[in-house]
C-alpha cells in the first residue's frame, strides 16, 4: 500500500537531511573516538613516565630496596599506573607482572593469554636492572565501547527525530497541496472567486499561492471584460449592422436607379469601414496587452515628449476653440515605447477635445508625487464625468449616453488603460471641483 506521506518532496528532503546527518554523526563519532583514544593512551604513558622518574630517584638515593618500597606506595595510589615490574638479570624482585624480555621505552605487552594487554614505559635503572611501569588497556576498551554506545543511541534518536520530522513536515505539506488542489477544482467547476488558501507564513507555497492568486485575479478580470465586451460588442453593432442592412435594401430596390443605388452602396461601404475600423481597434487592444511591444523600451523624457505633443494639438485644439497649456517642472525619464505612450496622451487629449464645450481650456501637468515616481496629468474644465460613471470610462465599447451622438466606439480610453499597463503605470480619475482629471503614474527609470 502506497503512503502519501512517504511521497512528498517535504519527507525526501527530511529523508537527505537525516542522511547527511548520519554522515556527519559518524564522521564526527569516528574523530571523537580517535581523540579519545589517543588521550587515553597519552594518560597511561604519562602516568607511568611519572612513576619511573620516582623509582629513578629513588634507586639513585637508596637503591633497589628504596625502588620496592615505592613500587608497594604507587600501587593502587589515585593517578598512577596499575601494572609494576622490577627484574634484575630476568629474574622478577618486585611488581605484579612477571617478568618480561627487557623493552624500553613506551611498550605494549601481552603478559598473558589470560590478560589483556598492558601499556606501559620501560627503563633501565642500571646494568641489568629493568623496570616497566603500565596500565591495562581494558579501561580505554571500555571508555570506547561507552563512547561508542553513547554514540549510536544518539544517532538512533536521531534518525527517530527526523523520520518523524519528516512525516510531520509531509503532513503539513500535503495539507496545504490538498487545500491548493480543492480550490484548483473548486475554479475548474466553475468557481471562478474560489482562491488558494495563503498562511501568512511568507514561505515558498505561500508565495506560490500568492502569485497563483495574483494571476487568478488578472483572469477573473479578463473574464468580467470579455463578458463585458461581448455584451457591448453585442450592442454596439446592432446599429451600424442594421444600417448596413437598411443600406444594402436600398440598393437593391433602387438597382434600377443607378444614381440611388450607387449612394446605398457607398453609404454600405461607409458603415462596413466603422465596423472593421471598431475591430481594428480591439485587435490593437489586445496586441498591446499582449506585451510584445515590452522588448522594444528604451528611456525616455517625458517632458520632451509633452511638448512634442503640445505642439502637435495646438493647432485641433485651436480649431474647436480650445486652449492646451504645458505645466512642466523637473523632467523625469521613463522606460517605454514612444510611440505608445505618444497614443495614450493623444487619446486622453482628443478625449477632451472631442467632448467638451468651446472655450475649454486643457492642461497637461508634470508632477513628481514620490521619490522614484513621475506622474503626467491631462484635466480639463468641461462639464467633466460624473462620479459613478467614472470607474466604467475605461472599459472597452462603454459609451456615455452623452457621447453616443459623437464618432467613436468607446476604445480610446481602453487603448489608454492597455497602454498604462504594460508600462506598468497606474491611471486614475483625480478628484476635481470642476472638468475631468486624469492621471498617469510611472515608475521612472534607473540612472
């Protein structure tokens, strides 16, 4: 039977961390017990280095008699060795070995099959006359085997502790999946509100829930405008397809006039030319939301390019008895397509043209209002929108019942707002006492 939690990428991790561990933990135990023999050794041979410096002493000033009576004081006196030999010509005098083949110096020997081995320090205290002094090696034998144990539990508990990790941490992982897959589901049957559940925990599903979330929210969006368009689609071509049809009538009735029929057919030309230019439109709208064009930015000035544009609309605005003034301050850069961003002011400037009284006066306003951000205004004095239309002015076909009476198709200020968001920009209606107000908000680029 297959368990879940033994097939999660959080038990796999917990499952090579706790190898690396048992890696390390035997690296470590291997020196620990290494060191600690080492010491141990070093220990005894000191001890006994010790004790044939006493037994020298104590032959140079007495002799051997004075070396037995130390012999018998060292044993069993707290740090010193446990095994003493005193032999003269092969023939043991004092001690608790027998007697050895003379060895100097630090030696390892096995006295016995009976015994264990013995590590000591031998010496001659004069011609023929051998002393060793040493200690068993079942004391460093058994500190080691301690060790060794002490090791081996810990390493145990601590395979314990992380397969229990482990599954714990599988747990909790596959709790947040499920409740990722439920929502998944819940948005596949049709839910489109439903999201993926975000802890607060700033970890990496976290974020993925959050990003998911952030890219569910831009297609909910782009649902709710689809429906919208199709609605206004819907609506806005039935007049000129009626049109169309009233034209292409005429024409057939009148085909035996032919002065009548060639004015219905190019008044059917004329209303097939709106509804592909509408079209036209919408395919732009949806090129630049594409963000294709994102690879051909390059920074800009935009004080430049709001007097490039102040020029070139003086003139129309002149002609419908409007007035464009420039308000200019610090100049920013801004990374961008020109063309672009050309379009979006000249649609929020035709905008103002087209829909307000003569005698209006229009201004177009540089203002930085926060460090790293630039900001470029176009308001107007008109009659302005009111306030709970102003949320709808930006989407695709929506018209005014005011501005139904003037050419268009309700995708200027679309083009704007696509415009604004692969720029990354922020457009918004500004509070204003009189006319309309429009914000664009950049980012400005990096010096």
């Amino acid at each position: 039977m297959r368990i879940r939690y033994f097939h999660t990428e959080g038990f796999r991790l917990s499952a090579i961390y706790a190898l690396v561990f048992a890696l390390s933990a035997f690296s470590i135990g291997a020196v620990v017990l290494l060191i600690n023999r080492h010491a141990l050794r070093d220990q005894i041979i000191q001890s006994s280095s010790t004790d044939l410096e006493a037994m020298q002493r104590a032959y140079d000033q007495e002799g051997i008699r004075e070396v037995r009576e130390v012999i018998g004081q060292l044993k069993g006196a707290p740090g010193a060795s446990e095994l003493f030999l005193l032999q003269k010509d092969g023939q043991r005098i004092a001690g608790n070995l027998p007697a050895v083949s003379p060895q100097l110096g630090v030696v390892e020997l096995r006295p016995s099959a009976q015994r264990a081995r013995v590590l000591g320090v031998g010496r001659n205290l004069a011609p023929g006359l051998y002393v060793f002094s040493g200690s068993e090696l079942t004391h460093v034998r058994r500190v080691q085997e301690q060790i060794q144990q002490t090791l081996l539990w810990a390493f145990l508990a601590a395979l314990l502790l992380s397969a229990v990790g482990g599954v714990l941490v599988s747990r909790s992982f596959l709790s947040r999946t499920d409740a990722m897959a439920r929502a998944c589901r819940a948005i596949m049957d049709g839910n489109l509100k439903a999201r993926l559940p975000v802890r607060g925990t700033r970890d990496e599903l976290d974020r993925l829930a959050a990003t998911v979330n952030e890219m569910l929210d831009r297609i909910a969006v782009l649902m709710e405008n689809l429906g919208q368009v199709t609605n206004d689609i819907a609506h806005d071509l039935r007049t000129p397809v009626t049109h169309l049809r009233q034209r292409l009538e005429y024409g057939r009735r009148d085909s035996a006039d032919p002065i009548k029929s060639e004015a219905a057919f190019d008044a059917a030309i004329e209303k097939t030319d709106e509804i592909l230019a509408m079209f036209a439109a919408l395919l732009r709208i949806v090129q630049i939301e594409g963000g294709g064009r994102r690879a051909a930015f390059t920074p800009l000035g935009i004080t430049a390019l709001l007097e490039q544009l102040r020029d070139m609309f003086v003139p129309v605005a002149e002609a419908a008895n409007h007035s464009i003034f420039l308000e200019t301050g610090e100049d920013a850069t801004v990374n961008g397509d020109r063309a672009l961003l050309v379009q979006l002011f000249s649609n929020l400037i035709e905008n103002a043209i087209l829909h307000t009284p003569d005698g209006t006066a229009i201004w177009l306003r540089l203002v930085h209002p926060a460090p790293g951000k630039v900001a470029v205004i176009v308001a107007d004095d008109g009659p302005g929108v009111p306030r709970e239309e102003q949320s709808k002015i930006f989407r695709r076909l929506y018209r005014r019942e005011a501005s139904r009476t003037t050419p268009g198709y309700g995708l200027g200020l679309s083009v704007v707002a696509a415009i604004a968001d692969l720029h990354g920009a922020k457009v918004e209606i500004e509070p204003a006492s009189r006319g309309l107000s429009v914000r664009v908000t950049f980012e400005t680029a990096a010096s």
